[in-house]
C-alpha cells in the first residue's frame, strides 16, 4: 500500500471551544478522499506546564487499533508508557540498522515546547492523499522535496492572490489566539 505525502499540523488554542466543528470538516475531506486523519490529539497545558493529553479522531475503531498513537511516537510523547516507548525505540533502531535515517536533533521540533502554557493544540497526523499521483509523477520525473510550508495570507497580497482587507481578515482570523 502506498501512504500519501503526510504533513503533521499544530493548532494552538488559547480558550479552546472545541464544538466538532474541524472533527466535521475533517470528515468531510476523508469522505472525498481528500485526506486521512492518521492521527490526532488534543494537548491541554496548564498554567505551570504540565501537560494532559486527549485523543482525537476520526478513524474508525479499527483504523485507530491498526495505527496507534502514531502523533506521540513522532514527536515523542510517551502516551502509550513505557511500553509504548520501548516499541518505538525498537522500530527506530531496526530502522536505522536498515541504513534509513531516522529523527536527529538538527532535525528536531520541539512541537510540546512551542505550545504556550495555560492553552491547548490540536495536533494533526493528515495523510494527502490527492497528492499521490502528483507525487508519484514529481519522483518519477527525478525529483524531490526541498522544503515546504505555509504561506501567510499578507505574502500573498504582494504577488496579487489577495486583496489587502482579505488578507488581513485571514491573518487576523489565523492569529487572533496567539496574540491575545
């Protein structure tokens, strides 16, 4: 089975309200065969930084059974105890003795770290499946990725995909949270 390209998006909350409404658009997107929801988890921090952690999904019972925690074993979250960790140091070192490099510091994200205290992330494991066949297409064709990211809807005002009061509406609605 061939997995799709897949990207790990983190949501910071300040007061999270959380009335399905992205558990919904999700599905949405999983039944157009957009994306799937590999994994995903709700990460509360509290005001001294201790962390409590919830898991959300949209998989079915036995998707989630099949896949695990797999959002806590790449950024390292020992949800699963000791156990749980144990496996994953297993998988990463057979890995290794494949000759496939795994996670290194300089490679890093410290994604537990960059959630501010007293707030709350929803954390994404999202396989693109409609990037497939372009994938597919770009490895063929001997290419590769360089790098990749999301661009702010003000950079786009610059090269004319949007008007500057759409934009800042967008930047606005994107950063509202963090900056309050």
């Amino acid at each position: 089975m061939s997995i799709g390209p897949v990207q790990l998006i983190v949501l910071g909350f300040r007061h999270p309200n959380f009335h399905g409404e992205v558990i919904a658009e999700l599905e949405r997107l999983r039944q157009s065969d957009t994306v799937r929801v590999i994994d995903a988890l709700a990460v509360y921090k509290d005001a001294d930084g201790e962390v409590e952690v919830e898991h959300l999904s949209n998989l079915t019972q036995d998707e989630a059974v099949e896949l695990g925690s797999k959002v806590g074993a790449l950024i390292g979250l020992g949800i699963e105890g000791e156990e749980g960790m144990i496996a994953g140091a297993m998988v990463g070192a057979a890995a290794v003795e494949d000759g496939v490099a795994v996670f290194d510091d300089d490679r890093a994200w410290d994604v537990l770290g960059d959630i501010p205290n007293d707030s709350a992330a929803a954390l994404l494991l999202i396989e693109h499946h409609w990037a497939v066949p372009l994938r597919d297409a770009i490895a063929r064709a001997g290419g590769f990725r360089l790098s990749d990211g999301f661009i702010s809807p003000l950079d786009l005002v610059g090269i004319g995909l949007l008007a500057a009061e759409e934009a800042k509406e967008l930047h606005d609605l994107e950063t509202a949270y963090r900056n309050s």
